[in-house]
C-alpha cells in the first residue's frame, strides 16, 4: 500500500540551550496518510520549534541512490499542517523510508550558566562578558516504519545508524547502534534514548557510550516509538564567530513490530 508523507510543525522557538534536540516523530493524518511532526527539546518535554530553521528536508526510498528534497513544497495549511509532496503528489511506500531534516540553531553565546544571547562572539555587545560561544546545528531522522534498510546511512553529517532488525526486538533485548560523524565512526560518545512519551535521563554519568567502532548497545525498557539522541563538539570552523561547532542527532524508530491496522 502506498501512502503520502505529510509534516506537521508547531510554533516558534522559545529557548535555547546546546542539550535541546530537533526530532521528527509520527503523527496522526487522514486515512491512508501518514503525518510528521517536528518537535523541539526533549521527550516529555518538548517546546515550540521554529520552522524558519529547518534548513533541509529529505526522503529517504528505499532503492533511491539520491534523497528527494521536500524543503520548497512545505506550505501552511488552514489545518496547521505542513504538507511534504517528493514531487508533486506521487505516493511514497512507508516501509523502509527514512525522513531527514537539518534545524540550525543558530550562533549562541552565553554568560552564565543559564544566560543565552541569540549571536556570535562578533556581534556581542561590547563588555558582555563571554564564558563560551557556539554554533548549533541539530539533526534529526525518522525511520517511518520498520522495513528493509535500516542499517543504511543516510549521510546526515552526525548520524545514528541501527545495526540490528529493530522490528524483531522485545522488551529487555538491546538495539546496537552506530554513531557517525562525518561519516567516519564516532568513539567515545554519550548515547542516551527513551520512550518517546517519557522523560529522557541526562544521568552522564551512567550513559552508555559508543567504543572505538562508534557502537554502543541500546537497552530496550519499552516498545513501541523510542527516541535516541548523540551529540558532538568540534572547535568552530570561523572562531571569530563562536568557538565550538555543536551537533546533535537524533534518530525515532518503533522497537518491536507494528500495531496491526484495522
């Protein structure tokens, strides 16, 4: 059954902080349909993204060498909604696909500990004094419905990549995933996820983290649509505008198999 792919968004942003995440989850849409939402922050707790900073909007088919950009047909409905069309209104089949989005953050420089100014080190007021500085750019990932090609990379410079079936897990099995960056294996870093209707821990000190492979094994607590997220910190590229590059990924997948359908 082929189904057409649709976005749905909410707001504008309202806070900022480098631990925030851009996600794409699945929604509701009419029947036959299948709805997307972008979301901002974290499980349990998500705010208001802006859609002026979604850079990039792709879908990934599978059998497709190339994703379809689907960035320039997002309009506003009267419904609130987003549409995404690949082209035009041609169907996509949902198993298997792989939504992709870039949502820039911006330049951010910060004082305290909990004090953000939307600007780079550049433009900061003279005598504003600056204890760190950087430019974030999140990235998310929604494999749509469980299907051939899930340990496919996708090319999102930081990337989470599932290594094994996650359509055949249970509860108290593991997920093994792999971090990317660059397209090289990540090592090192902290990898934390949680049922997309609960709280995530941000416990660092007890999260698992990728060995030199860039893997790390995902205890499965529930199933059903889960969130797992990574981040990553490079010295910035133009350090006159902020001192580190910040990148965080995110990756919403089904643990176990789909609900039958009616």
């Amino acid at each position: 059954m082929k189904t057409l792919i649709y976005i749905t968004t909410i707001g504008l942003a309202l806070s900022c902080a480098k631990a925030h995440d851009f996600a794409l989850t699945p929604g509701m849409g009419e029947e036959g349909k299948i709805a997307v939402s972008g979301l901002y922050g974290h499980p349990g707790t998500w705010e208001q993204p802006d859609i002026r900073r979604l850079v990039a909007l792709d879908v990934h088919a599978v059998g497709e060498s190339h994703p379809t950009s689907i960035l320039d047909s997002v309009k506003p409905s009267t419904a609130g909604n987003l549409r995404l069309a690949a082209s035009g209104d041609k169907p996509v089949k949902a198993a298997g696909v792989i939504i992709t989005a870039t949502y820039d953050n911006g330049y951010w420089v910060s004082t305290g500990e909990s004090q953000y100014f939307n600007t780079t080190k550049k433009m900061a007021p003279a005598g504003l004094d600056i204890v760190k500085s950087s430019h974030n750019t999140k990235f998310a990932k929604l494999m749509l419905e469980n299907g051939p090609g899930f340990d496919r990379s996708v090319g999102q410079r930081l990337e989470i990549v599932p290594q094994n079936d996650p359509a055949k897990l249970a509860k108290g099995e593991e997920l093994v995933v792999q971090v990317l960056f660059d397209g090289k294996p990540l090592a090192g870093v902290e990898v934390n996820s949680a049922a997309l209707d609960e709280s995530m821990s941000h416990d660092e000190e007890n999260l698992p983290k990728t060995d030199g492979a860039g893997k790390v094994r995902i205890d499965v607590a529930k199933t059903g649509m889960n969130l797992i997220r990574a981040s990553h910190s490079v010295e910035s590229v133009d350090p006159e505008l902020a001192d580190h590059d910040n990148f965080s990924a995110t990756l919403v997948l089904r643990f176990g198999p789909a609900p039958s359908r009616p």
